[in-house]
C-alpha cells in the first residue's frame, strides 16, 4: 500500500492506547478535498489514518487541523512506511545520497519505490524518527506502519550478511524501537504495523504492538474474493493477534453491493473494525451499516 499523487498505487480506542471495541474506521491517504480534512471530520468515524503529508511531499498537516479533525471522539493515526522509501518523499534525495548506501531493489509493483536498510542507525535517524517526531508534534495519536512485508521482499543478493529470518527480526526490532519511543514520549501512543502478521512468532511484537491493519481478508481488488490459501493463513494469524487483545483493522477492496454486505458482515463476525475501499485510498467510502 502506497500513495502515489495522481496514481494508484481501521474499536473504540481510548486515548489510553487501549482498544477496547470495535471502531468505526475509515483510511484516506491522498485527495482530501481543497488539501482539507474537512469530509473526513464529518463523516463519523471513531477512527481514521491519513498521510502524515497533506500532498505526500512536502505539506504537512498542522496541530490545529488535527486537533480539529480528532474533535472529541476520533483517533487518528499518521500513516507512513518503515521499510521502504517513495523517491516523491521530501526525505527521499538525502536517504538516497546516504553514505550507509540505505537503498536497495525497487519494488516491482510500485515502481519509484525502493526497499531501504531499515536495521542501519542512519534509517532511523534520517527517516523513522522524524517521522515520529512529526506526528507527535502535529498531535496524532500514533502511526500506521506501511511496508512491514519489506523483510520477505528485500532481494537477498544485496545483504549478503542476512537471511529471511534476520530481516523479519530485524522488522520487529524496528518496530519495538518506534513503539517504545513513541509510548516514552506520549503515553497511549498507538502503533499499527500493515500486514505481516506472522511477524508476531518474534519475540516482543505482539507486546510492542496496539492493532494490526490487514488488507483482503476478504477481497482483493477489485471484488476479487481472497480464496488462495495466503488468505486463509492471513485470516487465522489476523484472529490470534484478535484473540490476544489487539484490535484488527481490515481493508477490503470491494464495490459491488453484494460483496460490501458480505464483507461488512464478515467484520461484524469476526469483531473486526473493516473498510471497504479502492486500491489508490484516495476517497472516502461510506461505513459498514
């Protein structure tokens, strides 16, 4: 899941970082109407992810716009990618430019983007922690990791020094390391990782983690009925990390009237927060019923 402008390319939450419901929830990561939030603030939801970026570039979202749009009842979390780099990012020339060499192999499906070190010192210091530094500064209540999958696609040839399971260890890490920071700096921080979820056999992930975010559990896009055996697994690691307390936010791509209700009640089933959705998450959809 990427954003790309002009391009293709989820339990009530307290404050307290607790999930303790299922929300309603909606992401939107690119065309928020006039560079507002303004449909978002009114369309109801208990909890939203927006880009930590107004266009993806360099304009950022202020203070007073997400204290406006998280009103009295809405958690909102600041989307961003932890194991890859977009080349339309404002950060993008100096990790690009980087003594540590941070960038690998391009991403076959989303071209411009690239597979970085996300385990060398300087990924955190030029990339994650700003980030994070950011979002808490504009008042978020905690992030929604893109590009944890970034272990099973880095191209093995380029980090002779690692294996499959080094760089799935390495993630965890990464991710225990942004939790603790962000929950050392505001108690109740959130912290959401995208996919992935058989990341949770390392030890300390389940722990660092508040929810998980899954996309088609039950349709691909678009209205394609996830069937293969990956989406079984998915849905049975998506159910333990449930069963262990975390809140699940599906992402489903679905348009056709019938799938939207099967999916909506799947959710209801399950005791999933869902949203259905287009590939680009560049409007907003109406919620389950």
């Amino acid at each position: 899941m990427s954003t790309v402008p002009g391009n293709e390319r989820s339990v009530d939450t307290h404050r307290a970082g607790t999930p303790t419901g299922v929300p309603n929830f909606a992401i939107q990561l690119q065309n928020y109407p006039g560079g507002h939030l303004d449909q978002i603030a009114h369309g109801g939801f208990e909890l939203v992810v927006i880009d930590l970026a107004r266009d993806a570039h360099r304009d950022y979202f202020t203070a007073d716009e997400i204290r406006r749009l998280k009103g009295a009842t809405t958690t909102v979390l600041a989307y961003f990618e932890i194991g890859s780099v977009e080349n339309f990012r404002p950060d993008f020339s100096v990790i690009a430019n980087d003594q540590a060499q941070l960038l690998l192999n391009e991403w076959r499906d989303w071209p411009g983007e690239y597979f970085v070190k996300y385990w060398e010192p300087r990924w955190w210091e030029l990339a994650v922690q700003p980030r994070i530094d950011r979002a808490l500064a504009a008042g978020f209540d905690g992030v929604f990791l893109d590009t944890p999958l970034a272990y099973e696609e880095i191209d093995l040839g380029l980090v002779p020094d690692r294996n499959r399971n080094d760089l799935g260890h390495d993630m965890v890490e990464l991710i225990k390391r942004i939790s603790a920071y962000g929950k050392s700096t505001a108690p109740g921080f959130l912290v959401f990782p995208l996919n992935s979820p058989e990341l949770q056999r390392y030890p300390g992930y389940a722990e660092a983690i508040d929810g998980i975010a899954m996309e088609s559990l039950f349709f691909r896009p678009m209205d394609r009925p996830c069937d293969d055996d990956y989406c079984a697994t998915d849905l049975a690691a998506a159910r333990a990390l449930r069963k262990a307390g975390k809140t699940v936010l599906a992402i489903d791509y679905a348009d056709r009237p019938e799938n939207v209700t099967q999916a909506c009640r799947r959710y209801r089933e399950e005791g999933f927060a869902g949203y259905l959705t287009t590939r680009s998450l560049d409007t907003l959809r109406p919620r389950c019923s």
